[in-house]
C-alpha cells in the first residue's frame, strides 16, 4: 500500500520512525512549522529551525529513500510576543525558494487570543503575496469550533485567498462540514489524544466520500503515532472498502493538493 504522511513533525522522530513509514509504504513525508514545546526568545532561534527543516532533515530522509518537504511559519502557541512574530515573519521569504518548501503553515489560531489572529493575519498576507499554498492549525477540544469559524472568516474576507490552495488541519464531526462547504481542503488528523482515532476518522471519510479530504498522523515529541496513517487504512479495510478507495484518500488526494506547489514532485 502506498500514502503520503502530509503532516508529521519529524524533527521529533527517530530514524527508526522514518524506516517503519517506508516499510510501510510512505511515498513521501511533509513537515510543518511548529512549537519546539518551549517558547523560542529570539529570531536567530528560528533561523536556525528553519534551516533544520530545509536543509538537515531532508538529507536524514533521504537515507531513508524518503522525499522530505517542509512549511513554514510562527507557530500559533508563540504568537502572542508581536515584536518577536515581527521578526520572523521578516526572516520567511528568504527560505521560501528552498527545494522542498511547499509554502506558510501550520498557521492558525491556538487559544483564538486578539494577538494570534493578527499574526495568522500577517501569515496569510504573507502567502497570499508569494503566491504560497497554506496549511492551517485549528484549536484544540472546546475551542476548535470558534477557531475554525474566525480562521474561514478572515480567509473568506481577504479576495487574494484561493479556497483550493488551503487546507484547514484537525478537522472534527463539528467542524469538516464549514470547512468543506466553504471550498477549503480538510485535513483529519489521526492523534491518540485531542484528535480523531482511525474509526472516528473513518466514520468521517464515509460521510464525505470523493471531498477534499486527506489523513495524517501530525506525529510529534508527544503521545502520537507515525503509522497512523496505514492503520487507519487498515481501518478501511476491515469496513471493506477497496483498494482503489483507499488510495485515492491517502495518496492521490495529497498529491493533488501538493501538487499546486512548483516544489512538490508527485511519486511515481
């Protein structure tokens, strides 16, 4: 079997993890931009995060035989210092030619504070002026509702933002309906906590059969799962759906999203 894991945090992994996937079958791994579970006090610290995931994690999974791409942004979580966020956001553009980088994200909104929304402001001004596709963060348990509702507002208001080049992430039962109806791409993560099991997962997929919809593990330094994905194809199986069902959920649907960046290179 053959999928795309299109959002794992593999900085966190080990090597280990990158040899199961491609046993597994993984085709291709994307890694967003994320919190490094502390708050980072300087720009220089990012620069160097940045240049991890473009320049240094690619070469470790390639030992693996595994393409590695990468996104980039502020996380969420560090937001709420605007000087700091100033600073980053400036540093962005100089990576954004690099091979392997496929655009802005996973922004979006943590706890939907005034100062997180007018970074993910700047963020999709951003994207929008480097013509970059965007990878979105929804909140957690009882906020991802508000969230998600802010995060489709100011994206349905700025007339640069093209729903079919942003995929809304962590989507739920309550929230995959707003995000589909609204044009956007969904994203259902499967987490052992706060997020979807493959069963839920599954339950979500037969609801919106032929969406826009792809799965991902979002495997980090936590309670998290980079086989996910294959597990919950596994899932699929059982409840019979086909093979030709399954890929287009786990490997064609990521290829045709990622696909609108210049720098993604679909397996063959």
């Amino acid at each position: 079997m053959r999928y795309i894991e299109p959002h794992a945090h593999m900085v966190s992994r080990t090597t280990d993890d990158y040899l199961a996937m491609v046993l597994a079958g993984c085709q291709a791994v994307c890694e967003p931009a994320f919190w490094a579970g502390f708050d980072r006090h300087s720009a220089e610290g990012f620069r160097d995060y940045f240049a991890q995931l473009t320049e240094h994690e690619p070469k470790r999974a390639a030992k693996y035989l595994l393409p590695h791409y990468s996104w980039l942004c502020l996380n969420p979580k560090e937001a709420e210092d605007l000087a700091l966020a100033g600073e980053v956001l400036a540093l962005i553009p100089e990576f954004l030619d690099r091979p392997g980088v496929l655009g802005i994200g996973e922004i979006g909104l943590n706890r939907n504070s005034r100062n997180e929304v007018a970074i993910f402001e700047r963020h999709v001004d951003l994207a929008a002026r480097h013509n970059q596709l965007i990878l979105i963060h929804t909140p957690h348990l009882e906020d991802k509702h508000k969230g998600t509702r802010l995060i489709i507002d100011i994206l349905k208001n700025d007339p640069r933002i093209d729903p079919g080049r942003v995929l809304i992430d962590h989507v739920e039962e309550h929230t995959v309906d707003r995000v589909l109806e609204a044009g956007f791409w969904a994203g259902i993560t499967l987490y052992p906590e706060s997020k979807c099991t493959p069963p839920r997962a599954v339950d979500i997929l037969e609801r919106h059969a032929g969406g826009n919809v792809w799965m991902n593990s979002a495997c980090d330094w936590g309670h998290s799962d980079p086989l996910a994905v294959p597990k919950a194809c596994f899932e699929m199986r059982k409840r019979g759906h086909t093979a030709a069902e399954i890929d287009q959920i786990v490997f064609q649907n990521p290829v045709r999203f990622l696909s609108q960046s210049p720098h993604f290179v679909a397996p063959v």
